[in-house]
C-alpha cells in the first residue's frame, strides 16, 4: 500500500491523542505545505462544507491541498465542490474534518484511520483516534470552527467557500432548528449572508425535494408504522425490497429517519434499515427523559443524546425486540412511562 | 355598535393613507395610552407574535392594551399569550400587526376595517386600508420590525418578548429557509439568543410535530398521488372521507399542501381537498416558469405567484379536469412543457 510508510512511521501515536487549543490549530494550518483533509463516508453537507471551504481557505495561503471522500459526493452538492489537488500522501498533513470515529473513514480507515494528524470536530462523542484534536462540542456544526479558523487565518471568503459553510450549518442544523444552534451560528449565518450565497436555494435543495422514487418509498415506510409503549414509541421499517422497488439508496434516508420523530407524543423513534440479509441499520431518535446515545450503546452502537445508531443482526423480528427492549429498559429507568415529557 | 362612533367620526381618513417613517411610528407608540392591538384572522405565529411583544412592550411603557384576535387562538402558541388588558374602544388608537388587507381582519373588518390607526406590516401587498402605514416590505417577518420598535421604545426584551418575536420570524421564514431571510434576520436571531428562548422547543411544535391521526391521513394521501404531463405535475387528494377517518382538520393540512410541491421536477403541485359534496378548494403550488395565481385566476381564484388557490364544483374527475386543463394550457404558454427549469 502506498500508505503503508507513514502507517508504520506514526503507529506509535495510537491512544495519545493530545487536545489542541483553537490558536495551535491555527498554526498548525499555516506551519505545512502540502495538506490531505478527509471527509466521513456516506458525506453529508456539514463534513463536505467543512472539507472543502477548508480547502479553499488553505489554497488562498499557498498551500497543495486534497481533498478525499471516502464515497461518492452526492450531486446536490456540486455549487460548492471543485477538482482538488492530488498530492503525494507522502509527507502530506493529515486532517479529518467532522470525523467523530475513524471508523467513518469507511474504505479510508485501514489507510488514514491511525495517521491523521489533526481532527478538527464538534461531536462529544469523539473517539479521539488522532494524535490532535480541536474539538469543540458547543459549535452546532463542524462548518461553524471553519469559519472561524478561516477566519484567523485571515482568508478572505468568497461566495463559493460561505456557501460550503452556510450548507454544513444549515445541513447540521435542521436549518436552525435545533438544540445546538446558538446566539454564534446566527452571527455566523449574518456574516454569510454578505456573500452571494442562494440560501433559500440551497435549503430548498437540501430539505424540500424529494424525488418521485423516495416520495413512493415514504409511502412504503408509513405503511409500516407500528406505536408501542402507549404511543410513546414508534416504529418504521425500510426493507431491502422497498429500496429494491424505489430504487432509493440508503443514503436520501435521512427525512425517513425523521418521520418517526415527528408525532405528537412519541418519545422514542426508530427507523429500522435493512442493510443485508439478516443486518440492519437501527436509528434511534428520542426526546427527554430518554437518551439515544445509552439506548445505542447498551447494544453496541453510539451516537449523539437525541440521535443514535446501531447495527444490529437477526431477523426483522429479533431485531425490533432488541431495541423494544433496550428503550423499555430506558423508559422505565427514567420513568419516561409516566412523565408528562412532551 | 359599540364602535359605531369611532367608525363614523374616521370614515372620512378611508383612502388617505400616509406612509409613517420608523422615527414617526416608534413615536406614535409613545404618544397615546390606551391601545388595541389586532391580529389577522387564522392567526400565525407572526401576527400573534407581533401583537404580544409589542402589548409587552407597551405595557412596560405604562399604557393600557388590549390584543385582539378575531379568531380562536392554537394552542401552541400558549407560552407567549397572556390576558391583556380590556380597555374601552372610545378613544383607544387601534394598531393593527401583519394584517396586509383589512379582509384579513374577518369577523373584526366590519367594525375595525375602516378606523385602524397605525398599520405595521411587511406585505409588499399591503392595500394601505389604514390612517397610517409603516411598511417595510424587506422584513423577513413582522416581528422583524416589531423587535427594532421595541429597541427603539428602549423595551427591556425578557424571555417571553423574545420568544414570541422568535416565533413570528421563524414560522413566518419556513426556520430561516425562505429568500425573505437577510443578513439582518439572523441578527436578530442571535440576539434572541441571550434568552431563553428555547428555539428548539418552539420550532419542534411550529414544524417537526405532527399528530399520529395526521400522519394516518399523509398515508391515505400519498396513495392518491397520480403525476402529469412528464411527471411536471403531481396531484393529491384529501377527501372529506378521508378527514372524517382520521378525525384531522382542514387547518392541519398545511404540510400536505407542500408534500406536492417538493418533489424533483415537479413544476404545479395540486392537492384537491373536498370542502362539501361537490366542492373542493384546489391549492396550486408552483415553480417558475409557472405562476399559481394565474392558473387559479383563470378559473376564478387567487393568490401568489408560487401559492395560489381556487374553490371548484363538480365531481373529483372534473375537478381534476378543471385544473389539469388550466395548467396545460399554462405550460403550453410558458413553454414549461420543454424547459429545463428546476
């Protein structure tokens, strides 16, 4: 593997991951020349966003910069995205961006997974796998310390690099939905809107289309639906014939996953995703009392506190009770039964 | 009739009304003491918004208030409301928030229509029905201007102020999603942020919750869907079967109308919704180079470019043949049938 130097070079980082403040990430983004930044597999607007306005940024100092997704970059992307550099992996500085595990590196891990050199992120829940990380829990999206690094490093943003950003807020964000969003995610969004950046278009484009096929698929899905624990859960199921019969991919599944946390009263969502012969996808989303993250846990996945996942094998069936049983577990711990939550 | 009076003793301002500055509206906030404020009929999150920050706001200034909608108020909007004041009408300066046509005062046009004193509004249509007009149609929202009001009146924000500003601006901007949004919304957003505003529970209930009966009926709606014309035109239908079935209200089908207008190349989405046993009001939705209002206007509806709507008798079929023909003929016209739009 052209990889395997720096492979055998920097294993001994592994488990030493030091925390860098904001000011040495700075610096550390100025010291190189030749930059590698990776992005998640199964890509979404928040690691692009940051991937590539990060680029542009680096480019405007001088620097050769690539950058790798570990799949396809899904087209409605495309306004912001350009042909990177292709540079030697040789010496190169490697940054993950948004990367919480490195097993989001996907077909990337066994290469970059124990050689990144910084991991700039906003997820808590980050594994700490590089030797340093800039993370900081309290940005709403990864895109958010971008703009701020870009910022500090007094690159001058244009309309392409505030799109890249407006898109990994907007995408992370719900569009400003969320809990995670705060006073400084709407200074920020302020500051883009200085720039040409379309944002009604590409909100339109990132969360009011569907195509026909997944609009036939949701159909499906709601023909599924199933409510336990007084209504307090609910689940839907996407089977691997549906996906088969829409031609929908796995990845335009995000407003699905949503579907089951949208009703009144239910405290815990789950979409179930058939990904192999006896393998799914199971995602949990949840509202207080309840915890996505320890219901994933207990059964071997993770996640955030309202959004979590977990692969788990069996039959369609076994696979439900697992995760009936874990969120009933949760519920009566935290006497989610009776509270007036929601 | 109580009102009678003021009614006669102003009729004669009818079509005189003078545009106000920002400076002249502010001051014409602090010049009386008693004041009504009124909220357009099927209230949103806007007008109601508007109406209470500012009845806040006044109150903290000394007046007396009272806010009066002419219709029932939802329920969701309970953590803003309060009980105002009930002050005599005679001699009260009547301000009217977000109302652009003295129509959309229903029940309260007879008696409010003609004598309203200070109208504060964002419509570009507005039909300057009132004394005085202070229109700043580059407001997301009019809770934009009412939060730039209060600053000027020096009102100390608290967190019920916030939150209904809050509210108004959100709902009255999809969260931030549509091209009215500016620079100077976010702005405000994140100044809202330094209270408590709990943006995330508010925008759950304005956008991300639905009742179970809700999604039941979104399921019987999808099996209606039938497309047109290339798949350019996409129709559902809800039928008072339907509604009777699910126990779900005509004012809930909000989403529904926009599950047409979100698919991928779909140029006029229509939901036909049964109102009586040969009646049925048809929403039209549409992308350019269609126009909403002139399809419902040609079968003697009305509306906005994008969002128009038209009551029409008949059976479904001819319902359906009604608005199908309007639309042909429409992207017939505008060449939609060829173009690449969207």
């Amino acid at each position: 593997m052209i990889y395997q130097k720096i492979l055998r070079k920097e294993v001994t980082h592994l488990n030493s991951c030091i925390d860098v403040s904001f000011k040495n990430a700075v610096k550390f983004l100025k010291k190189n020349d030749n930059y590698i930044i990776l992005t998640h597999a199964s890509p979404d607007g928040d690691t692009l966003g940051s991937g590539y306005a990060l680029y542009y940024g680096l480019k405007q100092l001088g620097k050769q910069v690539e950058v790798i997704c570990p799949d396809v970059i899904p087209q409605e992307y495309s306004y912001f995205l350009c042909d990177t550099d292709h540079i030697s992996r040789d010496g190169a500085t490697l940054i993950a961006v948004d990367i919480a595990d490195k097993r989001l590196l996907g077909a990337l891990e066994e290469d970059f997974g124990d050689v990144i050199d910084l991991n700039i992120d906003h997820h808590i829940s980050n594994t700490r796998y590089a030797k340093s990380l800039y993370l900081d829990a309290d940005a709403s999206a990864t895109c958010e310390i971008i703009y701020e690094i870009l910022s500090a490093l007094k690159v001058k943003i244009n309309d392409t690099i505030a799109k890249a950003i407006y898109t990994g807020i907007s995408t992370d964000t719900g569009c400003f939905k969320y809990s995670c969003v705060t006073a400084r995610t709407h200074k920020i969004a302020a500051a883009l809107y200085s720039y040409n950046i379309e944002a009604d278009v590409i909100n339109k484009v990132m969360f009011d289309t569907k195509s026909k096929a997944l609009l036939s698929l949701e159909r499906m899905v709601l023909d599924t639906a199933e409510y336990h624990f007084d209504d307090k859960c609910m689940i839907v199921t996407v089977t691997a014939e549906m996906l088969k019969a829409t031609g929908c991919k796995g990845t335009q599944l995000e407003g699905i996953t949503n579907i089951s946390r949208s009703v009144d009263g239910v405290l815990a969502g789950v979409t179930i995703k058939q990904t192999g012969d006896d393998t799914y996808k199971v995602s949990v989303r949840t509202y207080e009392p309840l915890n996505a993250s320890q219901i994933c846990v207990s059964l071997g996945g993770g996640g955030h506190k309202n959004a979590a996942a977990v692969i788990l094998r069996g039959s369609l069936n076994e696979v439900k009770e697992k995760i009936l049983n874990a969120i009933k577990r949760q519920m009566e711990e935290t006497n989610a039964w009776t509270s007036a939550a929601r």
